[in-house]
C-alpha cells in the first residue's frame, strides 16, 4: 500500500537518490538538499511504497513573507508514473497548506515536460508565464503556473 509521508533530513540519502533517478542530469545538489531539509519553512513529502521512495513533492511555505507555497519539486518514481500519483501529491499538499491559510501556490516546469504542465492544469493551475532559459541541463524555458483559492472556494 502507498501512503504518504513527511520525510525530514534524517532521510536525506533517500531524497537525493530519488531525486537523481527522477532527474539524471538535472539533479540537485547535496548542500542545497541539506540546507532547504534544515529549513523550517521547506516540508518534503514521500509517497513510499513500503521504504521505497515512489512519488514526492518538496514545498517552501512563505506565509507570512510572500503569501504563497512554492512547489519547489515534484516527482514520480518512472515504475509507478501514469497511476495518478502526481496529481495525488499536489492536491494533497494544496489541501494541507489550504487547510493552513494558505491560498496561494506557484509552481513551475520545463517547456517539454507536457505531462507535468496537464497534472499543473488538472490540479486547477493556470499559466501564469513563460520564462525563457530558465533552466539549464538542458538550457529550456520554464511554464510558471499559479494556483489562488478563494477563501469560500471548496475542493
């Protein structure tokens, strides 16, 4: 059974092997791991398939600075991909952060990644902008994509 879990930097060899398998060549590195796991604001969650690591999303909470989550990275393990895991982890960190007050969620992809701006878009996101070289390894544009809740609105 998949269930979902906040991870915390005791876990971190974990996260950034999950997060290399998802992104060969555009991983992130070590210390930018620690320091984001170290940071209060920063919640990792897994969905783990027993001590596997198969899906995860990474958010920065700016309440209180700049009102809004940041989806910082969203992933699915390539075996477990098109089960609707993604589109679970999104609505379930909208939902939480909702639930906090939060109201505001940005996220963004590359320009070839169409899988991960129709789970952005699903999930009631809309693109906000396209933000030209934004990535490297490859050099690719970024689709930045906004998510704002009503304070009446039910999900």
């Amino acid at each position: 059974m998949i269930a979902l879990e906040r991870l915390r930097i005791d876990r971190i060899e974990s996260i950034i092997a999950f997060n290399k398998l998802c992104f060969p060549t555009d991983f992130w590195k070590e210390t930018d791991w620690k320091e984001l796991l170290e940071d209060e604001r920063a919640v990792y969650y897994a969905l783990m398939d027993g001590d596997r690591i198969v899906g995860d999303v990474f958010i920065y909470n700016w309440k209180g600075e700049k009102d809004y989550v940041k989806i910082m990275n969203l992933a699915v393990h390539p075996d477990y991909r098109r089960q609707g895991l993604a589109h679970r982890l999104l609505n379930s960190v909208t939902d939480e952060m909702r639930q906090a007050g939060m109201r505001r969620f940005c996220g963004e992809t590359r320009a070839s990644n169409r899988n991960m701006q129709r789970v952005f878009e699903d999930c009631g996101y809309r693109l906000d902008k396209i933000e030209e070289s934004y990535y490297e390894n490859p050099s690719e544009s970024a689709y930045k994509y906004v998510l704002t809740i009503s304070k009446i609105e039910r999900r």
